[in-house]
C-alpha cells in the first residue's frame, strides 16, 4: 500500500526534510556562529561552508544577505529566521557533504579520540551545542533512507531470502521452527487474552467501589473487534495454507492452562487467608474462558481445572487446593492462628511458642495471569488485601467453592481425625496436670475474700514444676477449639447454600409451607418438574410430525431422575453435629480417665481427677498470666481454648459440675458477696468509700468475660447437640458412620439427687 502512494507522501516527505535542515543551517548554525563560535576563526568558517552549501535563502522571507548577521545587533525576535517550507529536499551529496563537516567540526581530523565522535572532550565545543549537533548527525543518517523512499519500502517488504530458506529447508528435509511465526501467534494470543480477562475483571468489579472512584472510569475496558480473525483459518504465507484460528485455539488451551497453574502456584506459597484472592482470580479465568468460547472452540474449563489439579480420576478425592489447605491448616492455621469468638474471625498470633512456616516468596507472573490491566490488577489487589490478615465467613465460602463437594468431605475426614489424635495425644499429658492435684478439693471459703481466695486456688494448682506440660496442653486445646469452629463456620456457609439451593428448587419440586412451619410436598405423587415434561412428552409423541419421540421420552426419564436427585439433597446433614458425634466418640474411649463417677450415686464436690477440674485450673491460670503480667498480653491463646474445654466438658457431662466448681466462678461469687456486704456497711457517701477490689479489677474482668463466653458455647451445644434423648448420626472408632443410633450420655448430676415429694 505504501509503495502505491509514494507519489502522494513523496512531496510531504521532502517538505519535512527541507523544513529540518534548514531549521538548522539558518537557525542553530546562526546562533552558534554570533556565540560559540564567534572568535574561532577556523571552526566559523566549517559553519560557514556548512550554511553556503546547504541553505535555501530562496524559501528565507527575512533575511536578505547570511554575511550581513554578523554586523548588526538584532533582538531575540529578529534572530529567527522565518522561512516557508518547500518540497524541496537536499540531495544525497549535500547531505554527505553535511556529514562530513560535522565530523570534521567536531573531531578536529582525529577521528579516534577519546570518548567517541561526540564526547566532550579537547573539542571545545559546549555541551549543548555538541547535543545540538549530535541530533542532526544522525538525522541526517535517516534522511538518505527517505529520500529514495520507493527503494527503501521495496527492501524492507522483501522475503525472497525467506522463500530460498523454505526452499533450502524443504530440499533437506529439516525441522524447522518458525520463530518469526509462531511469536506473531504467541503476541496475537496475548493481545486477546489480555482484553477479554480485562474485560472478565471488569465485569466482575464490584460497582460499589467503582462509583466510590473518582476515576472510576479506568475500570472500563474500550470495545475491541476480533472476529475477523477468529475467522480466518486459511492463511497464505510463503505458498503454505495455514489454519490461524486452529492456532490461536491451541496456544488459548495452553495460556489458560498456564494460568491457572500459575494461580495455584501462587496459592501454595502463600497462606490460607489468601483463598479469597485465589477465587477471585480463578473466577476472572473462568469468564473470561466463558467469553472466548463463544468463538474458539477451547477444552473445557473444568477439564482443565481438573488437569492442573491432578484431579482427573474417578476415585481421586484429592487435589493441590485442598492438600494446599490441609497443608496450611495443620503446619500454620491450627497453630499460628487465634479464634476472636465476637468478630468470627481467625488472626494470626504475634507471639507465642508456635512460629510461622519459612515461606519463599511467589514467582511474579506476566501481567495478563492477573486481571489484565494493570488498573484493574491494582483494584483487585486492594480488594483481597481487605481478607489477607484474617479468616473467616468469605475465606469459608471461597473453600467450599474452591473444593465442591467432591474434595471437602476428605478435608473434614482430616480435620476430625487431628481432632482424635489431639484428644489422644492430650490424655498423657492431662493426666500428669491430674496427679499435681490434691486428692480432695473443696469450695473456696468466703471468710478471707477474694485474696484468701486467691491463696487457696494457688495452693491448690502446684503446677509450677508441670508449666511446659501445662503449655502443651493448652496449645492442644486451642487446635482442637480452632478445630470444631472451623467446622462451625462451614457448618454455617453449607446452611447458606443450602438455604439458597432449596428456595430455588422448591417450585420445581412442589415444596410449599406448611401450617406448622414445616415444609411440605404439595403434590403427593409427581411434582411439576416432571408434570410438565410428562405432558410435553405426551404431546409431541401422539403428533404424527414427529418422527423419533424417544429423544422426549428419555428427558421425561431424566426429569424424574433429577428430582429424586434434588429430593435426597433436601435433607443434608450437619457438619457440626456430625463432627461434635465424633468428637464424642473419640472422648468415649478415654471415659474412665477423664470423668469418675460417684459411687453414691450423689454429686462428688470433692474430687479431682475429673477433666473440669484441670480445666478450671488451666483456665484460672491462663488468665491471671495474661492479665496481670502485660509481657504475655500478645501471647493470649485466643478464644479456641474455652471451645475445646467446653466441648470436652459437655460432652463428658460434666458442664453442671464445672459451673459449680470452677475456681474462676467461685472467684466471682466471692466477690459478688463482698460487694454486697461492704454496700451495707459503706458510707452515704460512696465516693468516700476504699476501693476493696483494687488491683483486680482487670482479672474479674477477664473471669467475666470468660464466663460469658463459656456460657455462648455451652448454649450452642445444647441448641447443636442436645444430650438428652439425642438421636443423631454416630461414628464408630473406626469412622464408620451409624445411622439414627442412641450414644450413651453420662447421667446428669441433679437427677440422682432425692426429690421433694410433691405438697
């Protein structure tokens, strides 16, 4: 096209040249020559030559002799020569002529100087007049390619030398590898990728933030065109027919596989709080794969999931998301982080005994493994750095989507069996703390106060030599608590789904409420799902149009097949009860070591090999540490250990006995009574009256508040997990689940104490 226009450019061309040379020569050369040069006789006369040989004071509308500048004193204004370009260009040997003085300006004749042509050194010549003239050098260089304009396009557009290497490559039967092709495929297949994964992120931005943006606009991605070449699969180049669409299919399929291996790499070197942004990204690709197979006919995205995630197996339950989370949750997750009960939220710990992974940082991908844009990149990154410090409900609804219903029920196999071996691997350990103990421990006395109290619970708990011991036990209570709140909080997001599965199934399965809030089948033998197709069935198979009916007859089939399928969902199960079964099943074989019972038949107050007792200590001194020493303030185990205590104690039966016999309620009790009897004593006045608590303010605070939070766990336990008559889904030792089976609970305390005989 352009060799067709070079009469059209060609006077355009010669105009710019002209207008650049003489620019020069009438403009820079005067001034060097009035400033720079002005007493260097020999260098003025080079400038001097340079300006007769290539001038055109024809074009020049202000000047009317060159020699006559140098006598009169002109202002800054008058100084510019004003000319008119015209299509006049210079000629190859003015130009070289150009060239020639310039070297000879510069070097002096010594064309091997220190520092190259243009270096500042021994010319003499300022530095910006050396730019100056260093610019126009080269321009001139370039100048000779565009004067023979037809050549120059000619040379550049001609591939003879790459048919004679066809030519050589065909006759000695070589393998080639066209790396000029194959990188236009690889640009082209990256230019497209790019601007549908931009738009994919764009589309899945939150609008909310978009218009909180005051350049919100950047988030938008302009319209571009490829259909014309997705279309063209037969491409002439260098007399072979190339099918470019098939090449473009094939390099996609490969990029999308790239990509998503790039995401889990990712994934996997850094830690669980980042599954958010993993389901972002992946959620990115998954559009984006949707928006490009629209014209390409690409693998299928779940093939290819699968296929990065070794997941491709029948009987393969397994695959890198969740050994990357199972991974995380036993190494870092169980240990490293805390439980925050009021925010449902898991943070890490800043100190404790327990040290984060070494961790390499992530390889950094190409730009389009992203969002696509660089804009939309750095949004979506703000947005995941919100969940990055933190799990909680959204990182459990990126799991659960992450996995599917196929690789979560081996993570909750994992996390109940880490339970067990907690539990088991805690038995030696709470049995050492139960030796420390005195044989028969009675109620705290109310005469002495708070302060006898606190006398009497630390000759009681002579745990000094056992602290290490004390320290594992407690760590293992907060992985077995953060544990069970895990399964809580999936238990929770699984609800959700289902909840939202259900309300959108139940038209279709004939599911309405009843009058005493339970749902109901509002038809008793088929629901309008299958009626409806039924019906159509029967229409179109009695029409004499239609030749082959069997095609209907086998979606009628498959109607009633699905909302049998949809029926037997509607009754799912609880993870959190089911892992509660377990965890009682798993206690059941430590009974006897853990939880005495009363010989009478009575409630025993006094003793102390029961696991409330230990509990009660661990608790008391786990909070006096943490309150009164400010160094282990940022070493506080969280909220998980009072889940596990309680968890243990109420499924062992014995939450009524620990309500009781706590040290830290009759700690309270103590203090509520001595506020009581001081009030009655206490002046009018009460500013004027002692403060008879100072100094443990802060660690009745502390009791308080674990109290409020034993008595949460306990009420969710009894709402989850009701003791009495519980028919419910238990679990062998072996795992095994059995169905609809009564476990033994252990007899509550105040039901085998002699009742009062009815008046």
């Amino acid at each position: 096209m352009m060799q067709h226009c070079d009469t059209l450019v060609s006077e355009a061309l010669w105009e710019t040249i002209h207008m650049e040379v003489q620019d020069f020569v009438q403009d820079k050369l005067d001034t060097m020559l009035r400033t720079t040069f002005r007493k260097k006789k020999d260098l003025s006369r080079i400038l001097s030559d340079m300006r007769t040989l290539s001038a055109d004071w024809m074009a020049n509308t202000s000047k009317a002799d060159p020699e006559q500048h140098l006598l009169h004193q002109e202002t800054e204004e008058m100084r510019q020569s004003t000319f008119y370009p015209r299509p006049v260009a210079p000629t190859a040997a003015q130009i070289h002529c150009l060239q020639f003085l310039i070297c000879e300006l510069v070097s002096g004749g010594n064309l091997r100087k220190p520092g190259g042509l243009f270096g500042n050194s021994s010319s003499g010549i300022p530095v910006e007049d050396l730019k100056q003239l260093e610019t126009f050098f080269y321009k001139l260089s370039f100048f000779l390619h565009i004067l023979d304009f037809t050549a120059t396009i000619g040379t550049l557009t001609d591939l003879g030398f790459l048919w004679f290497r066809e030519f050589y490559l065909e006759s000695s039967r070589v393998i080639q590898v066209d790396l000029s092709f194959d990188l236009l495929v690889q640009k082209l297949n990256e230019v497209i990728f790019t601007y549908y994964k931009s738009c994919a992120a764009s589309t899945l931005l939150d609008s909310s933030f978009t218009y909180a943006c005051d350049d919100g606009d950047k988030y938008f991605v302009k319209p571009l065109r490829f259909d014309a070449i997705f279309k063209l699969r037969r491409v002439m180049i260098l007399g072979r027919t190339i099918d470019l669409r098939s090449l473009i299919t094939q390099r996609m399929n490969k990029l999308f596989r790239e990509n998503i291996d790039f995401l889990l790499e990712r994934f996997e070197y850094g830690d669980l709080c980042g599954v958010v942004e993993l389901q972002q990204l992946l959620d990115i690709l998954e559009l984006t794969h949707q928006s490009i197979s629209r014209f390409l006919e690409l693998d299928s995205y779940s093939l290819m999931i699968s296929e990065m995630q070794e997941n491709l197996s029948l009987v393969s339950y397994s695959s890198r998301i969740s050994s990357q989370i199972w991974n995380e949750m036993q190494t870092d997750f169980l240990p490293n982080f805390i439980l925050c009960n009021t925010t449902q939220r898991f943070v890490r710990s800043l100190k404790g005994a327990h040290h984060s992974s070494q961790r390499s940082d992530a390889s950094t991908g190409k730009p389009y493994f992203y969002c696509g844009s660089h804009d939309l990149t750095m949004a979506y990154q703000g947005l995941a750095g919100l969940y990055r410090d933190f799990f909680g409900i959204p990182h459990m609804f990126a799991v659960v989507k992450l996995l599917g219903s196929r690789s979560l029920p081996g993570i909750i196999r994992a996390l109940l069996d880490h339970i067990s071996s907690k539990i088991t691997a805690m038995v030696p350990k709470v049995t050492g703390l139960q030796e420390a103990l005195p044989k028969s421990i009675g109620l705290l006395s109310f005469d002495g106060g708070i302060a006898g109290c606190q006398k009497i619970i630390h000759e009681i708990l002579t745990w000094e030599a056992k602290s290490d011991v004390k320290i594992e036990v407690l760590h293992d209570l907060k992985e077995i608590g953060s544990a069970l709140y895990w399964m809580s909080l999936l238990d929770i997001v699984l609800r959700q789904i289902d909840t939202t599965q259900f309300m959108q199934s139940a038209p279709w399965l004939g599911l309405v409420p009843g009058s005493d809030g339970q749902v109901k089948h509002a038809y008793s033998d088929n629901t309008p799902f299958t009626t409806l197709l039924s019906a159509a069935t029967s229409a179109v198979a009695s029409s004499p149009a239609c030749a082959n009916p069997s095609s209907y007859l086998v979606m009628s089939k498959q109607a009633e097949a699905a909302s049998l399928l949809y029926k037997s969902n509607l009754n799912s199960g609880s993870v959190l009860e089911y892992a509660l079964a377990f965890t009682s099943a798993a206690l059941d074989r430590h009974y006897s070591k853990w939880s005495a019972t009363p010989k009478t038949g009575f409630i025993d107050i006094t003793t102390s090999k029961d696991f409330y007792r230990v509990f009660s200590g661990l608790q008391y001194s786990y909070l006096e540490d943490s309150m009164t020493n400010p160094s282990k303030k940022r070493e506080m185990l969280g909220d998980s250990v009072a889940w596990a205590g309680c968890t243990i104690m109420y499924l062992l039966g014995q939450q009524l006995h620990f309500e009781l016999f706590d040290f830290s309620y009759q700690f309270l009790n103590v203090a509520e009574i001595e506020t009581a009897t001081v009030s009655l004593y206490q002046p009018a006045d009460r500013s004027k009256s002692p403060n008879i608590f100072q100094g443990y303010e802060v660690i009745l605070e502390a009791m308080r508040k674990a109290r409020r939070l034993n008595n949460h766990v306990f009420s969710m336990l009894r709402a989850r997990c009701p003791l009495e008559d519980k028919v419910a889904c238990a679990i062998k030792p072996s795992g095994a689940p059995l169905h609809r089976m009564k476990f033994s609970n252990t007899v509550s305390a105040f039901e085998t104490l002699p009742q009062r005989a009815n008046s």
